[in-house]
C-alpha cells in the first residue's frame, strides 16, 4: 500500500505520530505547511491523509465527498466504521473529523487507488504557494506569513467511468472570495485519462486573519517554503 507506514492500524482502530504526519506532508504532498512539521506547536495529521486512507480502505466511488469537521492531532485514535454510502471517521468520545458521502459504482483496483490517491494529493499539498498566491496577489490580501491560518475544509470528486487506471489531475477554475479578514478559496480541478476528460472535482478552503498584501512579505514566506522543501531529505 503506498501509504502503510504512514499510520498505524489495530483492527478498526487507527492512530498517527507527528512523525508519520509529517512524513506524509512532506513526502508524498510536498506540502511544507508549518502546521505538520513533527515540533509544531500546533500540529496536525494532514487531512489529505485521511482522504488516502479512506480510499485504501473503502475504495474509489463515482461520487465522493469530503468534509472535513476536525484536527486530528497525534494520539487521537479514529475508529473505522463499516463500509456505507455514508460514514464518519470518529475517535472513543464520538466527535467527528471527517464525514464521507459515496455513491455511484465502487472500485477496489489498487492501481486506480494509488494513482488517485498520489495524483490528488500532490495537486493538494502544493496549494501553496503556487495556487493560493496568484490568488491572494490578485485579491490584494495575505495570510499571516509565518503563522498561517488555512484550513481545508471539504473536497468532491466526480468520475464519469471507472474503468481508468492512471486518472491525472489537472487544475482548472481557482478563485478566491474575500469577506473582511476570512476568505474562501475554491480550487476546480480535472482527471484525465490518455488526455480524456474523465472526472472532475472541487476543494475548498478557509482563510483566516487576513491583512492587506505586502508583496515583500510575501516573497520572503515563498522563499522560505521553498528553502525549507530543497532542505528536506526526502526531496
């Protein structure tokens, strides 16, 4: 599986360490947001995570949704539940992190899981700079640079056949709504199979703390994102 080793299992029960957080973020996404390296004070398991995993677990449906209702921090145990059109990914005390909606036909073809899964999660991990930034630039507002607020909050796919092994994503339509110091970003994408429009899908996000665009600022904080990715070992 390509991503075993970045969780642990005990029957039903699944549990993360900041490492194994990190590790997914930075390696298979190239995500280098601060919020998942292992020492953050604030860290997070990356939710592109728990998406992999409940492809792995549950496969790939024609229809599927995201949403994303909590941060899994290390130590959280989430239990899996049984397979069902719809399900939540809860921990002991029943709060939720992540809801899921299916439907449509279902596959469990490993190579449409794997190369979905890597597909999107690239697309995703490199939300920024090279999306949000065009977008923030244009809006004439910014994150915090160092300490920034973006929280991903729910994800659709839409496939029109299964029977693709190698679907690739493409971005399309990006925009970004701005409402005082919240945004909302919404990221459209396509999958593509021997350049055949096969699917599409949305991911959106939420902005916080935003201030006016300082294009200074933000240079310095795309340096830093890309210093910090030639720096890590797995890159």
């Amino acid at each position: 599986m390509l991503i075993e080793k970045y969780f642990s299992q005990n029957d039903n029960t699944l549990s993360f360490t900041r490492e194994q957080g990190s590790a997914f973020a930075k390696s298979l996404a190239g995500d280098f947001n601060p919020l998942h390296d292992a020492d953050a004070k604030r860290f997070c398991i990356p939710g592109d995570l728990l998406f992999a995993i409940v492809l792995a677990r549950y496969g790939v449906s024609q229809h599927m949704e995201f949403v994303f209702s909590g941060m899994v921090v290390d130590g959280v145990e989430l239990l899996l539940p049984p397979p069902a059109d719809e399900f939540a990914l809860l921990d002991a005390q029943g709060r939720d992190y992540l809801k899921v909606k299916r439907s449509g036909e279902c596959s469990v073809a490993e190579a449409l899981i794997q190369n979905l899964t890597r597909s999107y999660v690239e697309f995703s991990g490199h939300t920024f700079p090279h999306i949000l930034q065009p977008l923030m630039e244009q809006q004439q507002v910014m994150i915090h640079p160092t300490r920034p607020m973006v929280i991903y909050q729910s994800m659709t796919i839409d496939l029109d056949r299964l029977d693709i092994a190698a679907p690739m994503l493409e971005s399309d339509h990006n925009e970004l709504v701005v409402d005082g110091k919240r945004g909302a970003a919404r990221l459209g994408f396509q999958l593509t199979d021997s350049g055949e429009v096969v699917g599409r899908g949305c991911k959106r996000m939420l902005l916080s703390g935003l201030r006016p665009y300082d294009a200074q600022a933000m240079a310095a904080a795309v340096a830093d994102f890309n210093a910090r990715k030639a720096a890590y070992p797995g890159k």
